[in-house]
C-alpha cells in the first residue's frame, strides 16, 4: 500500500482535529519518505501544530498548512490557484470537514444553524470538488473520498438537518461516482457510526458534560479508526474502488 502512495499529494479539508487530523497522520505514519500533505481548516494555529507534529515523524513528508473556510466559495475558488507549484499536482481529495450546529426539533432550528451545516457539509464539499475535480480529469486518475455518516443513511430525531446534509453528501457521491464511471477516478465515500472528537462538542456548543453524555454504553471509535479505513480506500490498487463503506464500533445499534 505504501508503495501506491508513494509521492502522492493529498489535500484534507477539517485536518485541525478528529478525524482529518488523524487521517493526516495516518497517511504519513503509512508513506513517510514521500508524500504531499495540503491540511485545510479555519484554525490556522491548530493545523500549524498538527504540522509540526507530522514533520517530527516523517521526515519526507512536505505538509502545507492552508487556512480555508469552505463555506466561504470564493475560498474555496481561490484555493488551487494559491497553492505553490510543487503542490498542486493532487491525487486525492478527503472532504472530511463537516459539523452539527444547534441540536433542536425541526421547527426549531434557526435559518442560521441550518445554513452553517448545509454551507459546510454540502456546498462546501461540492465546491471543493468542483475545484479540484479538473486537475484529477487532466490525468484521469485520482480519487475523491466524502466522509459522510450513520446519519445521512438512519435519521434520527432531533438531527433532521444534519442527517439531510449527510444523506445529501452519499446521493452527490454516488452520482459523482456515475458520471465519471469511465474515467479512473475513483469517488468514495466512508460512513462513520459514533466517533470521539471534537464533534460532539460543537454539537453541544462546548458542554463538554453533555458531549460526553451521547456516548453512554457505546464505546465509540477514534479518529483514528476512520484514518485507517480513508488510507485504505486510497492505498487500493487502480482497480479496487471501496464505494461506499460503513464503519460502526462494535455495540453500535
Ligand atoms: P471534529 O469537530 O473533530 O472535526 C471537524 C473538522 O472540520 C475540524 O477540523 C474543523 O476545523 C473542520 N471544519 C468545520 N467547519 C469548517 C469549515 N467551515 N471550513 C473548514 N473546516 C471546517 O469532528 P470529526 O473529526 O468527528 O468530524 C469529521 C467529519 O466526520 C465530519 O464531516 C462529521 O460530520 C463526520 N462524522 C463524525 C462522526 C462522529 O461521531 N464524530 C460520525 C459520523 C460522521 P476548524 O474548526 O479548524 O475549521
């Protein structure tokens, strides 16, 4: 597998905490001699460290920290063309960033919480997309892998505009996935049950009592479990496409 990710350059959106951070990690502790890391967050410090730590380990891996709120288009537009020359030959997109604003009933939730999570979790990652899917089709080949979730496949009360986003990220994937069936881009997506992050504390707004409390009999997974499964997908050989995977801890119903 390390040899496929050999000189590879990968972006990852959300690479500041959880599981893009830990998917960063994954990606360099799996190839470390060669290998390209553009991280994307909005906390430019968080992914300076998670930069540092990296360079620590792998001495050949060159990660770029790049500040980028992908809900904010003209960003996201701006992106490939600030890059440096030797970063923008990209060979994998992992739009991971994505996050729950203002738990409520339906009626409930604000215009504003329901325009954060649909901005993020579904223009952002289609606008990133967009921007990077040209460079994948001037050399037909690359992937593009979507984290969505256990909520865009099971609604549940009290999620309803969050699942809509994540049960929109899997139909956008797979309709992605056809129209590019005959190119050698590979669309994926990986669908994550209950992970410990930063998550559920922004879902609560900090209440990090709260956060804590959506884990009750359920030992739920860690970044670094969805890490492993994205490096995976990604390390396939040409041929082998892990379209659409679901990742439960065990005692998950
Ligand atoms: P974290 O809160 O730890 O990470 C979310 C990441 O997204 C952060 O790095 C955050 O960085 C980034 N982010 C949020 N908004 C934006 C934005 N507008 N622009 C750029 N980056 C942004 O949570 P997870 O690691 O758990 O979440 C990663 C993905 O996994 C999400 O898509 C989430 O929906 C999905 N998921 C998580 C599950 C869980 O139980 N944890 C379950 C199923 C799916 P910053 O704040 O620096 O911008």
């Amino acid at each position: 597998m390390a040899q496929r990710l050999k000189g590879k350059t990968i972006v990852i959106t959300g690479a500041s905490s959880g599981i893009g951070k830990a998917t960063a990690v994954e990606f360099a502790k799996t190839q470390p001699d060669d290998l390209k890391l553009i991280l994307t967050a909005r906390r430019e410090d968080t992914l300076k460290e998670v930069a540092r730590e990296i360079e620590g380990f792998a001495k050949g891996v060159k990660v770029l920290p790049v500040k980028l709120d992908i809900s904010k288009i003209d960003q996201v537009q701006a992106f490939v063309g600030n890059l440096p020359e030797e970063f923008k030959d990209i060979d994998v997109l992992v739009n991971n960033a994505g996050l729950v604003k203002g738990m409520a009933q339906a009626p409930e939730i604000s215009t504003a919480d329901i325009d954060t999570m649909f901005s993020t979790n579904v223009t952002g990652l289609i606008a990133m997309t967009q921007a990077i899917l040209p460079l994948l089709k001037a050399k037909d080949r690359g992937d593009i892998i979507n984290i969505g979730s256990i909520a865009g496949r099971e609604p549940y009360a009290g999620g309803s505009i969050y699942c809509a986003t994540k049960a929109a990220v899997r139909s956008f994937t797979d309709a992605m996935r056809k129209e590019l069936i005959a190119t050698r881009i590979r669309v994926i997506v990986i669908d994550p049950g209950q992970v410990e992050t930063e998550f559920s504390v922004v879902r609560f707004g900090g209440d990090t009592e709260k956060a804590k409390k959506v884990y009750e009999g359920v030992e739920p997974l860690t970044g670094e479990d969805i890490a492993e499964v994205v490096v995976f997908a990604a390390g396939r050989r040409e041929n082998v496409v892990l379209a659409d995977t679901l990742v439960f801890p065990s005692h998950q119903a």
